[in-house]
C-alpha cells in the first residue's frame, strides 16, 4: 500500500513539473509571431514582413495602391523598413532611413495593428492580419492583372475620346478656317481690282501725242528754205525735249511694273484660296450647321474672287500689250527726230 502510495506522488509530483515547466517557458519565452501581416482592400495592399532575432525585431512595410493618371488607373508602391524591440506585444520601431519617423504597433501571432503613422498616413489603425508571403505575393499579382486590364480598358477610352475631341477641334477649325477664306477672297479680290492702269496708259498716249507734235514742228523747221543756224539750234532743243519725254515713260515703266508684279502676287493668292475654299467646303459641308447660308457665302466669295483674277488678267495683258505699242510709236518718233536734225546739219553744214 505504501509502495503504490509513493508511486502516485511521484507521478503526481512529475505532473506538476512538467505544467510548471510548459507554463514557465511560455511565460518567459518570446512572443511567437507570423511570417507577415497583411492588409487588402480594393484599391490597396499592405505587407508587412516581419524577421525576429534574439534582440530586435524588423518590419519592411511594402504597400501597393491603386491611383489614376489621366483617368488610367495605375500602381504606385512604395516600401519602408523599421528596426526595433518588442515589450508584450508592443512594438517599438525607428525607421532604417533617414528622414521617417518613429512607429508604435501592437503585435500578436494573429495580427497587426499600427499605431502611428508610416509611409501612408491612413495606414494608422489598419489592422494587418496574418499571412504567409505566398500569399501576399498572389493577391499583389491579382491587383496588379486587375489594373493592367483595366488600364487597357481605360486608355482605349481615353484614345477614343482623344481622337473624338480631336476631331471636333479639326472640323471647328476647317469651318472656321472657310468662314476665314470666304473672307479674305473677297477682300483680295477688292483689292486686285483697284490696280487699274488707266492713269499709266493716259500718261503714255499723252507723251506720244506731244512726241509726233514735237517731231512736227522739228520736221516743219527742216522744211524751211534757208533754215538760219539759231533755228538748227531750236530743233535740237527740240529733239532733246522729245528725249525727256521718251525718259518719262520709261520711268513710268517701272511703276507699271511694280503693278503688275503685286497683281500678279495677288492672282496667286487668291488662286491657292479659291482652290483651298473649294477643298475645305467639300471636307465640311456634310455636317456643318446652316450648310445652305454658308455655301451661299462660299460660292459668292469664290464668284467674285474668280471674276476679278479674270479681268486683272485680261488688264494685264492690255497693258502689256499697249505699252509695248507706246512704247514702240515713242521710240519710233525721237528716231525719226534725231533723224531729221542729223540731216537738216549735214544739208546745211552747221
């Protein structure tokens, strides 16, 4: 009986030593952690992945969010690592670069709540439940296919309404650009038809008419029977006047020219626009508003550009034409008075 007595307290007694033992090495052992602690909403992942040595216990917190740019969707990351002790399930971090600030976290096997702010302010009282980084890394690869896709999505839309505006703002611009051209045909064409010659022909005649009464008067003078020396002299006075004249309208040639080179600038001009107004109408006139009115203008501003490049054409040409007529008579005339003066000298001996 005693013996069995004995038997008993000492598994009794060994019992007790082993709870004591199991009891005392949960109490004085190190709190037991997870691989990691994660965090995931829609827009959002946080990891934080946690190593535990003998004295110090280290966090790199990475986190991954969804934020638009341009309407597309994309991922920013971002990663911050902390060092610090932990005190009854308290940690107590300091950042490893420089700059941040220091974190409080509460810890357990099962989770993580932080307790301060880190690289995102509204991670503060997010709780991180536990999570192997197996597990992080497939749902952070499921965010971002998810985004990738959407972004896909997202930047066809923003092409289309890209290209949509852009078109808008092309068509606004050619309808823009016709009422611009309807104008400016109109004002050129106003502009062509104010370069006239009359005054340059009138000029011309007028100094070929007072050349054949000059050359009269010269060939009346050698005509005369006993001509005196002072009425030689008279005719060549004469012929040098005829000369002047003849140097006027070679002066008045270069105004003509000037003339006709702005005309012939202006006639090119509005060429290109009638061509560009007919080409730009035929790009708009299916959608453009008030299409009937706007044609109307159109057609106008092109009739009238058109017929005033008609007529400056057919006025060039008849200036040409004349002035070289005018021309020909006035050199024609002084020739025939430098002739006469020649031999009224040779017949007379002067």
């Amino acid at each position: 009986m005693r013996g069995k007595n004995k038997i008993t307290i000492i598994v009794i007694a060994l019992i007790v030593v082993v709870a004591l033992g199991l009891g005392g090495y949960r109490f004085f052992s190190p709190l037991s952690l997870a691989e990691g602690y994660l965090y995931e909403d829609e827009n959002r992942i946080v990891y934080a992945k946690v190593t535990q040595d003998q004295d110090n216990v280290n966090v790199e917190v990475m986190e991954t969010k969804v934020e638009t740019e341009d309407s597309i969707p994309v991922l920013k990351n971002s990663m911050i690592q902390f060092s610090g002790t932990i005190e009854g399930g308290k940690l107590n971090l300091k950042p490893q670069t420089e700059g941040g600030q220091e974190m409080n976290a509460t810890v357990s096997a099962d989770e993580l709540v932080f307790l301060g702010p880190i690289a995102t302010p509204d991670t503060n009282g997010t709780k991180l439940l536990a999570s192997q980084m197996a597990v992080y890394q497939n749902k952070l690869q499921a965010l971002t296919t998810r985004v990738n896709e959407e972004a896909e999505v997202k930047k066809k839309e923003v092409a289309e309404r890209r290209a949509k505006e852009a078109a808008r703002v092309e068509f606004a611009k050619k309808v823009e650009r016709s009422t611009k051209l309807a104008a400016d045909l109109i004002e050129s064409a106003k502009y062509l038809n104010e370069i006239q010659f009359e005054d340059e022909t009138r000029f011309n005649k007028e100094q070929v008419t007072e050349l054949q009464g000059l050359l009269d008067e010269i060939t009346l003078y050698a005509t005369q029977p006993g001509l005196k020396k002072t009425e030689y002299e008279v005719m060549q006075g004469t012929a040098g006047s005829m000369k002047v004249l003849l140097d006027g309208m070679n002066t008045m040639d270069a105004t003509i020219q000037e003339k006709k080179k702005r005309m012939t600038d202006l006639i090119a001009v509005l060429e290109a626009d009638i061509a560009d107004s007919k080409a730009v109408w035929e790009e708009i006139k299916a959608s453009v508003p008030d299409a009937q009115k706007r044609e109307e203008a159109v057609n106008q501003a092109i009739k009238e550009a058109t017929q005033a490049v008609e007529q400056a054409k057919q006025r060039r040409a008849a200036i040409e034409k004349e002035q070289a007529s005018l021309k020909q008579s006035a050199n024609k005339l002084y020739q025939n008075a430098v002739g006469v003066v020649s031999q009224t000298k040779t017949k007379h001996a002067f």
